[in-house]
C-alpha cells in the first residue's frame, strides 16, 4: 500500500525543479563511514528457568560478540540527507537495519526508506550500542525498532515528524485489520539547550488500539538524565455473550522509566536504571470468555516442553553500572542489570503464579571505529 507513496515522494525528491537548484548525483558530497562494535563476557544465574522441587539451573558465563554494524550517513546534496546502517553478525534478521533519504525544504523535510519508529520515548530513541539494559516495554510494542516509511519533518524548538508506515494485519499482530494500508504516528524532541521535552503518539490496527510517549531528557554539567511514561492501549476483538457478535476489549499498559548517569571527565561514566511496566487486563463480563486482571506474565512451551517466559503484564527492569572510556573508540563496561516479575505458574495452570527474578553481570567493551 506505500509503494505508490513511496514511489510519488522518489518522485517529488528528483523532481526538475529540484533538479535546477540542486541536482542529484550518483556521488555524494559527503560521507562518513563507521563501524559499531559491541562485545562482553556474560554472567546469568539463569533465574527464569528455577522451577519449584527442581534442581537450581545451572549457571551461565559466556563470551558473546553482540553487535558489529556498518553505518553509512552523509549528503548526496547540502539539501539532501541519508542514513543507511547494516547489521554484519545476524543478517538472517534482514542486513538492512535502516536506509532512509531526507530531502530538506529549509525547515521542512521529506523523507522515504526503512526508519526507527516514533514508540518508546527517549529509552527506544537512544538505544543503541551503548545500551545497557532497556525495559520491559520493548518486547510489547506494536510494530518492530524499524519500518518502511514516509516521514514528514517541519523543524519547530526541536523537529515534529510524521510518520506514515504499514499498519498490521490480523496476518501478523493485528486483530481488527484485515487488508494492507497505511496508519501514522507523529512525535515532537524538543530542544532546548541541554533540555529535551518529548511526545509521541501513535495509532494502529484500524484506529482501535494507539499510544502515548511523554519524556523529558536533560545534559547539563556532565549529568545525564531522561525520565520516560508510556501508556499503551490494545484493543483486543472479543464476541458479546449476547449474540457472539464482535465487542472491544481494551488492555491498558503502562511503563515509568528512569536513566541517569553522570560523567566525571577522562574517568568513567557510573549510570542507574529502572523500568516498570504493568497491563491491566480489561474486564467485560458481557463478553465471552470474560476477561480479568489476572496480573501475571504469560509462560508457553514448545511441542518438547521448553518453556518460554514473556514479560508482558507485570516487570520491574533494573541496572546500574560504569562506562570508562579509553580514547574516542574503545570503552570497557561493568554492568550489573536484573529482571523480575510474576508468571503464571505453567502454560497449563494459569491460576497459579510464582515470583521470578534474573540477574545479569556483564564485562565487556563497546566502541564506534
């Protein structure tokens, strides 16, 4: 359904009249190329997997090449911008993490390719090789880190994009949308000189479930901070007890997330995180079956019996740590970082529930050549 927008936006950024001011070249007028790099030694206490009257499961360390990524940004013209960034160590997830071209109108700006999607506030925006630990929010979002899309930019105390992209289907995540067409989400980063207000809000699964990003982020005098709220609400299709005619249940989730680090210069960067997230189930006798805030995280398993835990009602995400820096492209880390929550006691016995926590410490080294 994009592929025409798509193709009317290429359109409009080669257009003559473009052309005549700025024409595009194959060659651009800048480049820089660079390499993200991410590697650790990784202790797990494995503590999702303790069962009651089991043995204790066995204890992790593991040496883990995590990220090696080609990023590629520059300017084919001074007006015409682009980001391409290729992931080298799990192509069988797609090589092209992002590619995008950004033709900008003086304050206005255009953009087509495959782009981070406005959802998460400033923990999704930020993330990336140097993250440590992010919350429990990013496994419960609606559509993946990057899509296809068109974006809109009109730059205003910061920028306020519009993203047009793909919506879901009942093929894939969706439960009221049957047919490919395009849904939105528009967002605005202030800027204010070390203080950084940010909205997002995003719409999805034909209009019925949407949410709301509110987050604050600060950089003064070496001390990093960013406060983040998400509430995200998900429409779920349910059949009246009536007449079994389709009714709307909605679920309501919401994360607070805390990051703060401060940076004592040419020594280290200490850091603290904390995420929550909860989703109240809702609650509609009327519907069958009823459902009820159960506040439980959900548990699966595979045709063997692996089980699976998913982090998807009820989590507190937890970490604190320090970054030293050694020169421009080499910073060791010591990251100690924890997830907690309540599940279901077995895919079989949902009214049961057990209390589990699994903690992480983590050596290793990150940089950018």
């Amino acid at each position: 359904m994009l592929r025409p927008l798509v193709a009317a936006a290429a359109a409009a950024l080669t257009s003559p009249a473009i052309a005549q001011d700025s024409p595009l070249t194959t060659a651009s007028q800048s480049t820089k190329l660079s390499v993200e790099f991410r590697s650790e030694l990784k202790y797990s206490d494995q503590g999702l997997k303790k069962e009651d009257g089991a043995d204790a499961p066995d204890k992790l360390t593991t040496l883990e090449l995590q990220r090696v990524r080609v990023k590629m940004v520059g300017n084919v013209t001074p007006e015409t911008e682009y980001k391409v960034r290729l992931n080298m160590l799990e192509p069988t997830k797609g090589v092209v993490d992002y590619a995008s071209m950004t033709r900008w109108f003086s304050a206005f700006g255009l953009g087509i390719g495959r782009q981070k999607v406005l959802q998460g506030g400033w923990d999704q925006a930020d993330e990336g090789y140097r993250t440590h630990i992010i919350g429990a929010f990013k496994d419960n979002f609606a559509f993946s880190n990057y899509e296809d899309m068109i974006s809109l930019h009109v730059k205003a105390a910061g920028k306020v994009t519009l993203q047009i992209l793909n919506d879901v289907t009942t093929a894939d995540d969706g439960e009221w949308n049957k047919t490919a067409h395009p849904t939105w989400v528009i967002g605005w980063q202030g800027d204010f000189g070390g203080l950084n207000p940010l909205v997002q809000l995003g719409s999805y699964d034909n209009n019925k479930s949407n949410w709301l990003d509110l987050g604050f982020k600060t950089d003064i005098v070496g001390i990093k901070t960013n406060l983040d709220y998400m509430m995200h609400n998900r429409v779920h299709k349910a059949a009246k007890v009536s007449d079994g005619k389709a009714a709307e249940v909605k679920d309501t989730a919401t994360s607070i997330t805390v990051r703060a680090a401060y940076e004592i210069k040419d020594t280290a960067t200490p850091w603290l995180y904390v995420s929550t997230y909860d989703n109240k189930q809702g609650d509609d006798d009327k519907v069958a079956p009823a459902s009820k805030d159960v506040k439980f995280n959900s548990v699966t398993a595979d045709a063997s019996g692996k089980k699976t835990y998913h982090f998807d009602d009820n989590a507190m995400f937890y970490g604190l740590g320090a970054d030293v820096p050694l020169g421009k492209n080499w910073t060791p880390y010591l990251a100690f970082v924890a997830k907690s929550g309540k599940f279901q006691k077995s895919p079989t016995d949902p009214d049961k529930t057990e209390a589990k926590t699994e903690t992480h410490v983590k050596l290793g080294v990150y940089g950018e050549l």
